[in-house]
C-alpha cells in the first residue's frame, strides 16, 4: 500500500476514535516503508498507544519521535504526560520542567503540576504545594476557562470547591515564576 494511502487510513481511524484500527495502520506503515518514516509517523504510534492505556510503548514511540525531533513540545509533553500515568512522577516531572521553560503556554504541564500538588496539598497542606497549586491551576483557568468548574479540595477547611471559588480565595497569593516552579 502506498505510504500516503496508509497515512490517510491512519488519521481517518484516529479521527474516528478507532485507536486500534490506527495503530494497526501504523505498524504496516513502519514495516513497509521504514526508510521513508518521519516524526509525524512515530508520534501518531505513539499517540494511538497512549489512546489505548499502553504508556509504555507509547513513550517508546515518543523517544523514537524525539531522537528526530529533541525539542519537539508535543511529543515531550506527550512523554510526561505517560511517565505521569506509570506513577513515574519524577521523570514526568522533568519533562515538564523542560516544556514549562522552553514555552510556559502548555496547558497539559501546568495541569499535571497542578494535579501533583493538589494531592500533595491535600494531603500535607504544605505552603509551598499550595503555592504551586495556586499558579499552576491559575494558567490552566487561563488556557482554558472551562476548567474552573473542576473540584478542588481544601484540606484546611476539609471541604470542597470549585477550581475558579478556590482560585478566588487566594487571589492575594502571588504567582511563582516558572523558575520557581521548574526549581522545586
């Protein structure tokens, strides 16, 4: 099958949300055309992975994509996202670090940053994991407004909020730096 044939199939199944299918599609395209593969065939194997709860071979896939392309941001953060999934937090942790500096405008980073301290947070309430909180969860309302409706708990008051009530009551809490966040 042509390459760009078998290109097509495979983001008509992504599309479709036939993981299985694209991966399938993506496993005839590296076997026969392995000379003339590139970052984007790499990234979308490992996308389809990811789509289907394998984060081991998902980020197989990634650091294939990112021997081409090193400082690609979309396959890093794509990585940490799957080292955050396999409780592999300091590694997803030093993926994000190096995303947050090189473009602090990835949602994805801050949202898992965020979601790390809460817990954190939650379970300690630890200033510092507050602070972190607090600014992550503050770009992530910024990229994305929907998600001041997601639960947030206060171990203080042991009570729930909603992210953007939560936000509002520490609004007299300044903003860390990336520096400062990527430093912890």
């Amino acid at each position: 099958m042509k390459i760009d044939d078998l290109r097509q199939l495979i983001d008509d199944h992504f599309e479709r949300e036939e993981f299985d299918k694209s991966l399938q599609y993506c496993n005839v395209l590296l076997q026969e055309h392995a000379a003339d593969i590139t970052f984007d065939d790499i990234f979308k194997k490992g996308l389809c992975h990811y789509k289907l709860d394998d984060n081991s071979k998902a980020i197989e896939c990634f650091d294939r994509a990112l021997a081409i392309k090193p400082d690609n941001i979309l396959a890093l953060t794509n990585k940490g996202i799957c080292l955050y999934c396999l409780d592999r937090i300091s590694e997803a942790f030093a993926i994000f670090n190096r995303v947050l500096k090189a473009n602090p405008n990835v949602f994805p980073a801050w949202y898992y940053i965020g979601l790390y301290y809460l817990e954190k947070f939650s379970q300690t309430g630890d200033a510092k994991a507050k602070a972190v909180v607090i600014t992550a969860y503050r770009q992530v309302v910024r990229m994305a407004p929907d998600f001041g409706t997601f639960p947030i708990y206060d171990p203080n008051k042991k009570i729930d909020y909603k992210l953007d009530l939560f936000l509002l009551m520490h609004d007299d809490m300044p903003d860390l730096t990336v520096d400062d966040i990527t430093s912890i």
